[in-house]
C-alpha cells in the first residue's frame, strides 16, 4: 500500500466549497458556505489553513487573530481521513504558522464537552480547560470546554 501524501497550505476561495462539505459532515450547525467565504476573504483577522490530499481537501483549520491571541474558530478533518495524525499535523501547522507569521503566543477554543477526540486532539498540543460556558452549544444544547494554550 502507497502512504498517502497530504499537503498543508493556506485556504483559498477555491477551498470554500469542500470546506462546507467537510463542516456538515462534521457538525451539528455548520457554517454556510458564504460565512466560509468571507471568513476566507473578508475577515482581515481570520487564518485558515487546508490540508489537501492530491486536490482534494480533507481537513482544515482555521482561528481570529487579535492582538497576540488566536481564538480557533474550527478545525475538522473529513471522517474518511480521521485516525491518521491528520487533526494533529492540521492544528501544529496552524499553530507554527500563526506563531511565526501573525506573533501569536497564546490560544483559544471552545469544544463541545462530550467530543473526547477533540478534547486529547487539544490536550497532546498543550491546551489545558480553564472554563465552561454554559449552553454554548445548540442542535444539541450542550457545554463548551474553554481550553488555553499559553506561553510559558
């Protein structure tokens, strides 16, 4: 069996499409395509980032850059492509590339409290849960977990 190579690069509007695929696969309330687009070209403060398979997106991520904080705003890898290191490989790419490009130091997400993939995905990278938000959830209603990664 051949390894598969994949390809981390920076999200492009020609991404947006498979993008919305890939959130409705993955969540409960996904983003429309138009909300991906202007994230994409419209939010001087937004990073995204793909990870493409030949030219097929399988995974991507993306967060807010304000000040010296990144708030990561998604991350979801396509269910065929999960278990393969591909969320981690995803999440250090951005991380790096935020760090080196952006000056962030320290980020922030929410995840849903029951998605322990997400959860140990987060936890192996070094964020640790510092809160709970109530309700942040809906479709179902459900806690976030607020995790930091912070410079030390």
């Amino acid at each position: 069996m051949r390894a598969q190579r994949f390809d981390i690069r920076e999200a492009v509007r020609a991404d947006a499409a498979e993008i919305a695929e890939i959130e409705k696969l993955c969540f409960s309330s996904p983003w429309s395509l138009e909300n991906i687009l202007r994230e994409i070209e419209g939010n001087a403060l937004a990073r995204y980032i793909v990870c493409a398979a030949g030219r097929r997106v399988v995974a991507y991520a993306g967060l807010w850059a304000v000040l010296n904080e990144g708030h990561i705003t998604n991350l979801a890898v396509h269910p065929d492509f999960r278990r393969r290191g591909v969320g981690a490989a995803v999440l250090e790419a951005l991380l790096e590339r935020t760090r080196r490009c952006a000056g962030l130091t320290d980020f922030t997400l929410e995840v849903r409290a029951s998605n322990d993939a997400a959860v140990r995905l987060y936890g192996l990278a070094g964020f640790r849960a510092e809160g709970r938000r109530r309700g942040y959830y809906t479709e179902p209603l459900e806690d976030a977990i607020i995790m930091w990664l912070r410079k030390e």
